[in-house]
C-alpha cells in the first residue's frame, strides 16, 4: 500500500476535492491518496506574493504528512510552490505537477505548449520550463484569463474557453501536445484530449503516477547535498512553529 498526500497550496477546500478526485482516479486502487489544503494562506494562487505565502501552508502540510507516515508527495499547484523546501523536510519522493507534466510532455513528442489561467502567471511558466530543462521544447505559453477559483463556475464557461485555447494554441504554435497550467483544470483533460488530436496533459495525474512510480521502486529524495533536511533553527514570530 501506498500513501500519497496530494497537496493543493491554496485554501480552496473545493479545489482540493476535485484535486482529489483527479488523482484517485489514475492511482491504483491499493494506493491511498491524501487530499489535503492548509488552513492559512491565499484561497487561489496567481501572483509572486501568492506563491510565496502559501508555502508556509504548504510545508505545514509536508510536515503534517511525515507525521501522518506518507510515503511521497504531489504539490498540486502549476507555479511547483515550495518544492524544493518540501524536498528537503519530506522523507520520501515530492514532485511538482508543473514538472511532472512537462517531463511527460517531452516523453510524447518535441515540444509541447502551455495553456495557464491568467496572463500574469506566464512568466513562471516559462521560468520552470527553463529549470527543467525544457525552454526550447516549450513552443508557447497562452493564458484564458479566467482566475483560477472561476474554473468550476459553470456561468464562466471555462471548460469551452480553455479547450478552444488549446486548439488554438495546437494551429499556432504547431506543438506535439499541451499541458494544462492549472490543477483546477485537471477535470478537463478528458473532454479536451477528445477535442484537440494531440496528448492534452494533466499534471495532477502525472505526478500521482510518477510518485506512486518512484516510491514503488523504493526512490526518494537525494539527502547528501542540497536536499538534506535542514538543521535546527529558531524561527520567530508567526513562524515560531517552523523549527525543525
Ligand atoms: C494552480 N494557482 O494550479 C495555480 C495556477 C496558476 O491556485 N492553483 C492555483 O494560475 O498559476
């Protein structure tokens, strides 16, 4: 049996369920996958200071599941926030759905390109595709300006204005496949992979599979150099809990 603690940064509690949902859905079914939010932080993350406030969140959750004996971690957030904190306070394997689904990407063809929620979040994209490796195989980076938390609103007409966005993206930039730049659009991958004729990928999913994957095959997380878990020190104020 394994144990995935599947973390959405934001405080969404909605988005998590259907976070949730996606990742039980391609685990196997002897795996336990772990749906989790923290309780502080911003309700959506779509900007620098909302990435960085929700990595404290984040690494109290990582926290809460070395506690609770979880064998390995998804950050459930297209920005990867916090991962390489949370490599070095969790014991076993954490993967970003940012890199997973770009890993995947270029599994299934050259290049692929990007289709995220707000135009302002592009650059991040384009910084992690650079991190992993991946900045010429990312042929285009299209945001539907729909905020993050209007995803499941039915009245915002999302799951038509990002499969459109797709198509669109797959003519003009000629790319082999797309992935999706939100975990609150994991739950269009389906209607979207019918639409578009080329791989539509789901970092939800990828990084459910790569973890269990890794932990299966007894992986972890390198602790000799970078990754190693940081030694004591006093934190002060609100973060006075955050000693390790
Ligand atoms: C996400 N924000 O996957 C990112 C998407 C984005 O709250 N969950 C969020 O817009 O960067």
């Amino acid at each position: 049996m394994v144990h995935i603690r599947v973390i959405n940064p934001n405080t969404a509690r909605a988005m998590t369920e259907s976070i949730g949902h996606c990742a039980r859905a391609v685990a196997e079914p002897s795996t336990v996958v772990t749906a989790v939010n923290p309780s502080m932080g911003p309700e959506s993350i779509e900007s620098h200071y909302d990435e960085a406030l929700a990595v404290p969140g984040l690494l109290a959750e990582i926290a809460a599941g070395e506690a609770a004996g979880a064998d390995g971690y998804v950050i459930a957030c297209f920005g990867d926030p916090g991962l390489d904190a949370a490599r070095e306070l969790a014991s076993g394997p954490v993967v970003g759905i940012a890199e997973a689904a770009m890993h995947a990407a270029t599994l299934l063809g050259r290049d692929f390109s990007v289709v995220t929620t707000l135009a302002r979040t592009t650059g991040r994209t384009r910084d992690l595709a650079a991190r992993y490796g991946f900045a010429d195989a990312c042929r285009g980076v299209h945001a539907c300006d729909i905020p993050v938390l209007e995803l499941d609103d039915p009245s915002s007409n999302a799951r038509k204005v990002v499969a459109d966005l797709c198509a669109s993206a797959v003519d003009r930039d000629g790319c082999d496949s797309i992935v999706l730049g939100c975990a609150g659009m994991a739950s269009f991958c389906a209607d979207i992979s019918r639409r578009v004729g080329v791989p539509v990928i789901d970092g939800v999913a990828v990084a459910t599979k790569l973890v269990e994957s890794l932990v299966s095959l007894g992986l972890r997380t390198s602790t000799r150099g970078e990754f190693a878990r940081p030694g004591p020190k006093k934190y002060a104020g609100l973060l006075r809990d955050f000693s390790v």
